[in-house]
C-alpha cells in the first residue's frame, strides 16, 4: 500500500523511477501485493515494481539470491527506503542492528530512510486497553522508545535528519474522525506530543568521495 501510494505521487510530481522493490518475511502478503500492484498500476509502472520475499536483518542477502544480482551491485545502489510498522519486530528480535546495517549498506551516499513505527508512549493502542481487562495478561510485541528505534541507524554511521512523535489519526478512522482529529492536532501536538500514535527516523547516508550514478528506487515494508 505504501509502494503504490508513494509511486502514485511520484507519478504525479512527473518523478520518474527505474525501479522500485518491496519486500515482507511473509510470501503470502507477498503474493497480496503483486495482486494490488496488478489491479491498481499502470503497464508501465508494473514494470518497475518488484516485491520479494526477504528478512529484515538479512535484507541483502535475501534480494541477492532473489534477484540475481551481486551483492557488489546491490549495495549503495537504492536512493530511498522507508519502512512503515515494520522496524519494532527487529528489536523485539534483537536484531535491529543488523536490519540498520542493511539499510546503510543499500543506500547510495546521500541516499534516505524514513521509518515509522508505533509510538510505547501512547496509551490508547488497542491490544494494551485489552491488556489492562485480561485475567491473563498477553505479551504483546515490544514496542521500543523513539530512542531505540534511532540509536541502531546512528550506530551504523547514518546521520539522524529527524527523530520525533507525530500522528493523532488512526489509518483506520473515516472521515469525520479524520477531519476532527486533524483540527485537534495542532493542539495536541502543543500539549502531548511525545503521547502521539506514531514515531518518525529519518535517517541519511552521508556523502562520500564515491559517486553513485545509478537511478534505483528502493521501497520495502513489512507487516506482521
């Protein structure tokens, strides 16, 4: 959904790609996003877009053996890279280093990454309210701190453009909601923002003397 999305306003802005990849550990979302890229992509874009089945601290690896492309090739190739609720399951795997190291070998020098993630300090994510009800407590996916989903990329020597909580509309609120929250944002954001749904890293890869000319397009996602 975020692929398609983000190439839709590619296209709109007459931002033209080479490629672009998403990839899941699950096949069966895999296959769910080859059916939407069909039903929803024009021709010429469905030529671009490619999903693979791959883990996120085994990223390269697993696109190499996909694709058929050296790991040489691979590596500082892609110019973006976002994942959306997808990089909370790496720490509670503790492996979000190697998923950090991943991304900053993918990147071309200057290329972005932009996460988001869910937010441990906001108090309304409906598996805890039902947590709170529970004769047996369910242990949830950990969910880790702005600062915890930071620290991995900067380990890896990617520099940290933006570390922040935003976001007081649920993805699955209609209109009214939408409309109504959206107005109350700016006030929320005034008064509770480190309480937002949502936890934004915008990481970049910096600038080194090797120039990287290739146009690639790098997008994955996961969902569990």
């Amino acid at each position: 959904m975020n692929l398609l999305h983000l190439l839709s306003l590619l296209n709109q802005n007459s931002i033209r790609i080479e490629s672009a990849i998403g990839t899941d550990f699950s096949p069966v979302l895999i296959e769910a996003a080859k059916r939407e890229a069909n039903s929803n992509l024009r021709q010429d874009d469905r030529r671009r877009v490619e999903f693979y089945v791959a883990k996120h601290e085994t990223l390269i690896d697993e696109l190499c053996l996909a694709t058929g492309i050296a790991t040489s090739k691979l590596k500082n190739s892609f110019h973006y890279i976002v994942g959306v609720n997808t990089v909370r399951y790496c720490h509670h795997a503790k492996t979000e280093l190697d998923c950090a190291q991943n991304i900053a070998d993918l990147l071309i020098p200057g290329g972005v990454c932009v996460v988001i993630d869910m937010n441990n300090r906001f108090p309304f994510f409906m598996s805890e309210v039902k947590n709170r009800f529970r004769v047996h407590k369910r242990e949830e996916c950990y969910i880790p701190s702005l600062e915890e989903y930071t620290t991995p990329f900067r380990q890896v020597g990617l520099e940290v453009q933006r570390s922040e909580h935003f976001c007081w509309i649920p993805h699955s609120s209609g209109q009214f909601a939408c409309s109504f929250l959206r107005g109350l944002s700016p006030i929320l954001d005034v008064i509770a923002k480190s309480r937002a749904m949502r936890s934004l890293v915008v990481v970049k890869k910096p600038l080194s003397s090797r120039d990287n000319t290739t146009d690639n397009f790098a997008m994955w996602r996961s969902s569990r």
